[in-house]
C-alpha cells in the first residue's frame, strides 16, 4: 500500500481519485473541477481506507474500487442507487451487507477477505459477475444461494476451503444454472451435463420444488395486479364482500352449526357470484372508458398548449432578429441610438402585449377543454354511481330473500327440535333451538350485520367516486391556474429583461460618445 497509516475518505482524497476515462491532459485541473455529481468511476485502490464513509454527492457514480485496503464493514453505500461495479477484494470483510439499495449491480469481488457465508446479495437481480475466492468459505452447500440469480455467468470461488472437496466443481457446475466460467475457466455443456447425471435424483427433486414455487409467485404476481386493477377501478372489497359478510357475522358460526338452516347460503353465494361477474365487466369497461376520456384530454391540451407556445416562440425570435440588426446598426452610427432604440422599445411593448394576448387565447381554450372534459367525465361518473346502486341493491334482495328462507325454515326446526325429532346436535345448536326468541334474534342479528357490510361497502365506493373526481377536477384548475402564474411570470420577466438590454445599449452609447 501507498501509505500503511489508515487513511479517511474526505474531498481531497475522492477529488484525486476520480477517473475520467480517456482523458489525459490537465487531468488534474479537470479533477479539480468536476461536481461530484457528475462522477461515474473513483479508484480508492491501495489508498489504506479503513472505512468507507463521506460519499455524498456521488448519486451518479456506476464504477467504484475499494480494494486493497483496511476496510472490515461494507457501510455507506445505501444512496450509491447507480453503482453498476464495485471491487472490495483484498480487505478485510468478513460479513456480506449493506448491499440492498444498490439494485443495479452486476459485477461484484470480495476477492480476498474474511467471508465465511455467501449472503447478503438477494436484492441484485442484475448481478452477472461474482469474485468471492480467497475467502474462509467451508460448507459447498452454501454455493445453493447462488442459484437465485438468473443473470449470474461468471464465478470464482477458488481459494476457499471447500475447493478441496473432491466433488466442488461437480456440484457447483449443477446447482448453479447458466454459468459460462467457474474460477475463470470456461464451462464445457458436456461438463454441465456429467456434473447434473452426477446428481440427477437431487436436481429433479430441487427442479420440481423451483417450479413449484415460480408457480406460487407467478399467481401472487397476478393477484396482486389483479387487486390494483380493482383498487384503481374503484371496486376494492366487491369480489370479496360475501366471505366478508360471513366473517364479520357475529351470529354466523352458531347459527351453521343449527342442521339445515344455512343449507341456502350455496344458493345465495351462487347468485352472488354471478351477479358480481356482471358487475365487475360492465365497472372495468367504465375504467377503460375514463381512461380513454382523461388520454384525450391530455392529449387536446398538450396539442393546443404546444401550438400557442409555438407562435409565442416565433414572436419572441423576430424581436431578438430585429433587436440584435437595431444593435449593430447603433455600433455602427452611436449617433442614431437615441432614434434607433425608439423600434426595440417599441416593440419591446408590443411583444409583451402580443405574449399576454396569447396566454389569454391559451387560458381560454385550457378552461373550455377543461369544462367539457369536466361534463363528459362526470357523466361517467354519475353513471358509474348508478351502477353501484344497481349492484348493490341486488346484493341487498339476495340478503333479504336469504333472511326471509331462514327465517321460514328455523321455524320448521323449531317444531322439530319440540317433537324430539332432532337429538344428536352440537350444544350450541341445542341452545339456539331451546328458545325461540334466541334463534329468531341470532338471524335477525346474522341479516343486520350482512345488511351493514353491504350499505357500508356501497358508501365507501360511491363516496370515493365522487371524491376521486372532484380531486381531478382540483387537481386539473390549480395546475390551470399556476401554468397561467407561471406564464405571465415568464412573459414580464422577459419584458425587464429585453427592455434592461435596451437602456444598457443606449448608456453605453452614451459614454462612447463623451
């Protein structure tokens, strides 16, 4: 090393360290000079770094060497998002962390330290060379955690202990998939092929279980996306408000437990079912439809805002064309200033005027397309809401015939339990049948809470319904409202500007001439 007393990363250390790739004259100005934010690759190679620290700033750094140094802890990278290459080989780490955040590595060395585990790495996906030889890794089964990297091509393990293992390059060359060099040698199809016969009976049994479990993300993958199709439709809790009534039924687990009295729930959720179907098709098409409304309102709006700012653009080029010939023409006679500068500051005016006349263009046609997206967006809207009330009440007759079939039924079975023709039933049921004040009350209860989560549900969507629209609304006038701020902002700012370059022009004029 360059220096055998620990040194600390500061300013001056990383400004000496910055490498820009292709450059060699006045390197050392150009390093002087450059923002840390325009980094791409520092080299704290042999620099007896004893902890990595004090990278601020470095958010566009893709290229990183720390090695041959003192460092014992990966720490202090969390914000380095676009690192791509990072080298921590011949130091002294013995645990792999600290790593999480920098998703997009894809070529990482711990070459040379004190690691005794391969961990810490799950979250690089992209990861597609791995250097972690020289190292104090014992157990072969611990190369199994490499297996998660799809992308992984390139490995060296040599150097650690469990390379002794008569049967390492056999069994890492079948647990790792898709590897093309293994300890810097080329990977053979014909060697893959031996090492997986080697242990077929393992991989078809470790293969089966992958797949199992490709399978189980795949369909967590697709429910997740399915609810956030519903979430963003606003029908978050209809695909799920009948197993959501019975949940929540105070009554429902005693009052199943009564012989046949629940034997029409089938019934109900069937019909439940279907009508929801229906429900869910007709609201997703609606989505579809807003979607379609708002796209073309962005669209309109883009179109009509560009072609303002266009002829905006045209006339504030002419007036610099005119402002510039007026300038030349006044160094050329300082004589004719005075008269000379009377067209700028004329059409200084003008152009402000001119600028002002096409905001309000903009500023009308901005509220009558806002306007007419507002009335052809609430009428979907409105519809939507219909649609909610529709399905809900459905929902509603479908509880009441319920309530009304129950309730007829436990009155059959209250004649029975009398007669002594019920015997052998749970005790909760025997209690329920002994009085029938207690039954009728527990299916009343049962109905009132099935009927609370149904209005609950349909209050919660149409509520948030309106509150949706009327945020978009809001939302549409105060972006209307600060584009109009910021535009007339724009235009007397270059107003002051132009006019300022104007008098400046002529005072100097003036002292030319004394």
């Amino acid at each position: 090393m360059e220096n055998l007393d620990p040194n600390v990363i500061n300013d001056d250390l990383i400004r000496s360290c910055i490498q820009l790739e292709g450059q060699t004259e006045g390197l050392e100005e150009k390093r002087k000079n450059t923002d840390f934010n325009e980094v791409e690759i520092l080299s704290f190679s042999f620099k007896s770094v004893l902890k990595v620290d004090n990278l601020r700033g470095l958010v566009n750094l893709t290229k990183l060497q720390l090695d041959n140094n003192m460092i014992s802890k990966i720490e202090n990278l969390d914000h380095l998002v676009n690192l791509k290459w990072l080298d921590l080989s011949f130091n002294q780490i013995a645990k792999i962390n600290g790593l999480d955040k920098l998703t997009k590595l894809t070529d990482v060395s711990f070459f040379a330290n004190r690691i005794e585990t391969i961990e810490g790495l799950d979250t690089l996906s992209q990861l597609n060379v791995l250097s972690i030889g020289n190292n104090l890794i014992e157990q072969l089964e611990t190369v199994m955690y490499l297996r998660r990297f799809k992308n992984l091509r390139l490995v060296n393990l040599a150097g650690n202990p469990m390379c002794r293992d008569p049967e390492y390059r056999s069994y890492v060359l079948s647990h790792v998939k898709n590897l093309k060099y293994l300890d810097y040698r080329l990977v053979e199809d014909s060697t893959v092929s031996a090492a997986r016969e080697q242990y077929q009976d393992e991989m078809i049994e470790l293969e089966e279980k992958e797949e199992q479990e490709e399978q189980k993300e795949k369909m967590e993958t697709e429910r997740q996306a399915h609810l956030k199709l519903m979430a963003e439709a606003n029908m978050a809790g209809v695909e799920t408000l009948f197993e959501d009534m019975l949940r929540d039924d105070p009554e429902f687990s005693k009052l199943r437990l009564v012989p046949t009295l629940t034997d029409n729930l089938n019934e109900f959720r069937d019909k439940y079912n279907s009508y929801t179907e229906d429900f869910r098709t007709l609201m997703l098409e609606n989505y579809e439809k807003k979607k379609e409304e708002r796209q073309l309102w962005q669209k309109t709006v883009d179109k009509a805002t560009i072609t303002k700012d266009e002829e905006a653009r045209h006339l504030i080029i002419e007036f610099e064309r005119m402002k510039k010939r007026m300038f030349r023409e006044i160094r050329d006679d300082p004589g004719a200033a005075e008269l000379k500068l009377q067209l700028p500051r004329q059409e200084n005016q003008n152009l402000r005027d001119k600028l002002m006349e096409l905001e309000m263009q903009t500023v009308e046609i901005v509220s009558e397309l806002c306007g007419e997206f507002e009335r052809n967006y609430s009428e979907l809207v409105d519809g939507n809401k219909g649609q909610y009330n529709g399905y809900f009440a459905q929902i509603r007759d479908l509880e009441n015939a319920y309530f009304e079939t129950v309730s007829v039924h436990a009155m059959s079975l209250l004649d029975e339990y009398a007669q002594g023709k019920m015997e052998d039933i749970h005790d909760e049921a025997r209690t329920l049948l002994q009085d029938k004040d207690t039954l009728l009350n527990a299916i009343q209860a049962s109905h009132d809470a099935h009927t609370s989560k149904i209005d609950g549900l349909e209050d919660i969507l149409v509520q948030q319904e309106i509150k949706r629209f009327n945020d978009m609304i809001s939302s549409d006038k105060a972006w209307e409202n600060k584009r109009n701020r910021d535009r007339i902002s724009e235009i007397w700012n270059l107003s002051d500007r132009n006019k300022a370059e104007i008098e400046e022009m002529m005072a100097l004029e003036d002292n030319t001439n004394e």
